[in-house]
C-alpha cells in the first residue's frame, strides 16, 4: 500500500526539492531563494504543500500570499500557482486530494490555471470565468522561423523614446506608482491590495530584477519585464495602471523594432463575441472560490483587475 504525505515545503529535503522544480517545471538555473521569495512567505507564513508518495515527492501546490480588499475592509487571500502532478501519478485522486488540503490555508482563494488544473478545480466547486486574455503583439515575424533565430539578451537602448520614458527602479518611482494604484483601488468594491510592501516584494526584491523596466506615457505607469525564452526576446507588460490603447501598443512598436523584441505579450479584457483562441490571443482561465459565498459571488461580478504581475507568467 502507498504511503501518502503532505507536507509543508520546509519540511521536505532542500535537494530533493530543488530536483523536484527543476524536472517538473522544466526550469535552468534556479535556486531555491527565488522560490522563497516567489511565494511570499514572509507575509502570512503561507507554505507551498508537497504531496509525497512512498517518499518521492510527487505533487506540488504553490500559494502567494495577498491582501484583498472587499467593500471597506482588507482581508487576507492567496494566490494559487505551481500546481502539478507528476505525470504517472494523474487521473488518481491525487490532484484533488492535493487541492483539498490546499484549500485548507485560507479562506478567500483565486488563481490563473490551465485547462487540466481547471478540471480539479471544478469538481471542487470552484467558480471560474474566460473574462481576461493574453495578447500577442508580434513584431520580428522571420524570427518566427527557427532558421533565422538568434542568441539574445535582455539588455535594451532606450534613447530617443519620446513620450514614453523611462523610469529609475528607486523608492520615488515606486511610491508614485504605489499612489495612483491606492487611488484606483479606492475607487473598486474589491481588488487586490497592491501597497508598499507589495511593491517592494515584487518589485525591488525581485530576483529578476535586472531585467524590469519602468515607464510612463501620458500619465499611465508601465511596468515591463523583458526575458528570452526559446531564442525569443519578449516584453511583457506586467502591470499597466490603465487598458493597453492603440496609441501605447504603437509606442512599443517603434520600441520593439529597436531592440529586436519579438513579441509584445499582455494581459486584456476578452471579446465576448469572439472569446476563442488564436495565435495572437489566447483565454485565460481565472477560477477562484471563498468560503463565504458573498465574497465568492463578489470576486465574481467584479473582480477584473488581474495582471501578469499577479502571477508567475512574467518570468516562467
């Protein structure tokens, strides 16, 4: 008979760990650090779970930490991510085993998955909406064809950029950026509490932070991280404090072209009409659940503010 445990990430062996992200999330380089500061612990003390078989770690179940705001009050929330099964172990029991007790740590629970994870999900009562997509702007399109794919580094010019301009990554910029996200928060029944410490943790403790770039353009704060994955060079706009418009998206064009950047990638609101997947664009499946149903039926009608910089897309 199998030997089922779950157990919190500090209690499982660092090395055996380390094996363990690198082989499931097919990642180079990483360090468990990275992974210390991705889950945010140091805010509720919220621990990914490890779900071990016969003493194989088998299953992980990462959390983030956040505020959430709903109606006048700030309540505590998580972020799921990093939830994975190993391949021999699926369509067992074990994800939703995994799942429950992950559902265990707190009350309010939101998250960004793929269809497979959506599954679980859904035979867990979870909620959940195609409302947000990723778009894709492509710029070097001979680029697309393997022949001609280059090497490429993550360093940029940014002379020349006219209206949009590029910030210093200091204390300054981000306390302007934390004000106008407090005033548009203000303004909503319910969102994530994106504040001084949240900044700081996601912005200027971030392992990954040679490769964020901030600007402005017409009042609007954009906060970009720039990466090469596959020989693509790729900018993502994490966090924009208003909708990506046709005059931004023209901006970053001239900049793209530039610095030999492949594809623009963002997140936006879905067109209903034509909610279907495509090269350029692709749905995004937010589920989420609460144990109390008026905050789950609130994050339902009105919780739209949702952004790469939330997740774990920017720098997998």
């Amino acid at each position: 008979m199998e030997k089922i445990h779950i157990k919190k990430k500090s209690e499982v062996d660092k090395k055996e760990l380390l094996d363990f992200y690198q082989y499931s999330f097919n990642l180079e380089n990483i360090n468990l650090e990275d992974y210390d500061w991705r889950y945010r612990y140091d805010l509720n003390s919220f621990e990914p779970l490890i779900l071990e078989i016969d003493g194989k770690i088998c299953g992980h179940a990462g959390i983030i930490s956040n505020k959430i705001k709903i109606l006048n009050d700030v309540k505590t929330g998580v972020w799921f991510t990093d939830f994975f099964i190993d391949e021999k172990y699926r369509s067992l029991g074990y994800g939703r085993l995994l799942a429950e007790a992950w559902m265990k740590i707190c009350p309010i629970r939101i998250t960004i998955c793929n269809d497979k994870s959506l599954k679980i999900f859904k035979k867990l009562n979870w909620s959940y909406n195609n409302k947000l997509t990723r778009q894709l702007k492509f710029y070097n399109f001979q680029n697309l064809i393997y022949f001609f794919k280059k090497n490429k580094n993550t360093d940029i010019e940014t002379g020349e950029l006219g209206n949009l301009q590029l910030k210093n990554i200091d204390n300054q910029t981000i306390s302007k950026i934390i004000e106008n996200s407090e005033k548009t928060l203000s303004q909503k029944t319910i969102g994530i509490v994106r504040d001084e410490s949240w900044f700081k943790w996601r912005i200027l403790n971030c392992p990954y932070k040679k490769n964020i770039y901030i600007f402005t353009y017409d009042g609007i704060d954009i906060i970009t991280n720039i990466k090469v994955k596959k020989k693509f060079k790729i900018l993502n706009i994490i966090y924009i404090s208003k909708p990506v418009n046709f005059d931004l998206k023209n901006i970053f064009s001239k900049f793209a072209k530039k610095n030999k950047i492949d594809f623009l990638s963002y997140i936006s609101k879905s067109n209903q009409v034509l909610n279907i997947d495509m090269p350029w664009r692709k749905k995004l499946n937010f589920a989420f659940d609460a144990d109390d149903f008026f905050i789950k039926d609130l994050i339902k009608k009105r919780f739209e503010d949702i952004q790469f910089i939330d997740t774990d897309i920017d720098f997998v």
